[in-house]
C-alpha cells in the first residue's frame, strides 16, 4: 500500500444544484493538480439537491487513475460533516439507519462513494466552504452544475424554470 507521502495530492471542488427538489438536478466539480484543472458536470432527472451533491464527489474520485490523497471542498454541510462528524461511521455501524432509526437517505451513493474509496485506495480530507460566497473554484462549481441542469432541461424539450436552483436543508444525523 502506497504511503500519503507517495500519493499525488489532488484538490476536487463540488457542488450539487436542484430545479425543484426533488426535481432536475446537475452536479459539477472541479479536478485540480499542480496547476493542471478538469472541469466535468452532469445532470439526472427527478433528484435532490443532497443527490447531486455527493455524486459531484463519486464523479471526481472516479476518474482518479490512482491512488490519491484528495483534498474535497464542499459547500454541503451534509456531504463533509458525514466523514467530518463521523456519520458515515455511524451509518454503517448502525445497518445504515440514521441516529432517529430510520432507513439513511442516499445510502446507495453513499456506499458507491465508499467503494470508490475502497477500491482507488484514496485519502480523502473533508472541507466546508462557504457557498455563494468569494470562493472562485466553489462558484464556478455552482455554474456547472446550474448549467447541467440548464442541458437537462434543453434536451428534454422542458421550458426554463423562473425558479432558480436549490440547495436542500441539511438534517443532521
């Protein structure tokens, strides 16, 4: 097993956007590497904003090539206080019910994201930025994802929403 000291550091911005929530929904993130950037974003109909937002973080580790120490900022407080706060532990000690004994939303994107960790071998380090703020990688994150959702929308015939995209509250577990 390779040591942090072996692995490339990679920085990866996310952010996850909903039209309606649920509703049409677009993610971007931004790969970043000794001052080499990749720019990817997507959508999915019928999602939450939650949804995008952790799959931003699986679409980011999943093109990793290897193993990686990955620095992710995030303006969801749900995506980085699950590993942040331990809930993921927790999920998974508890059979993936919540602190309330019910069933964890997303667990399926979550245990993707776990397997993608598993697998690929990285490291990830969790943190919070603020969102819609002067952060220039986090809003540019924003763009792509309002942008996919924009697409989604282009490509299913569908008029523009004056609603703008959304972000969820967050429920602490």
């Amino acid at each position: 097993m390779m040591s942090p000291a072996e692995k490339k550091n990679v920085i990866l911005y996310t952010d996850g956007a909903c039209s309606g929530n649920p509703g049409p929904g677009g993610w971007g993130c931004i790969l970043s590497y000794r001052g080499h950037t990749r720019e990817m974003s997507g959508h999915m109909p019928n999602t939450t904003n939650n949804r995008m937002e952790i799959f931003a973080v699986i679409s980011g580790l999943g093109v990793l090539k290897e193993p990686c120490v990955v620095d992710v900022y995030s303006d969801s407080a749900y995506t980085v206080n699950a590993f942040n706060e331990h809930w993921i532990d927790n999920w998974q000690r508890n059979g993936w019910m919540n602190s309330k004994k019910q069933p964890v939303e997303n667990s399926d994107l979550w245990k993707l994201l776990l397997q993608i960790i598993k697998v690929k071998k990285h490291e990830l380090r969790f943190h919070k930025v603020k969102g819609h703020a002067d952060n220039p990688m986090n809003n540019r994150c924003d763009e792509l994802a309002t942008a996919a959702i924009r697409e989604y929308r282009r490509l299913n015939g569908e008029e523009a929403q004056a609603e703008a995209p959304q972000k969820e509250p967050t429920a602490k577990s």
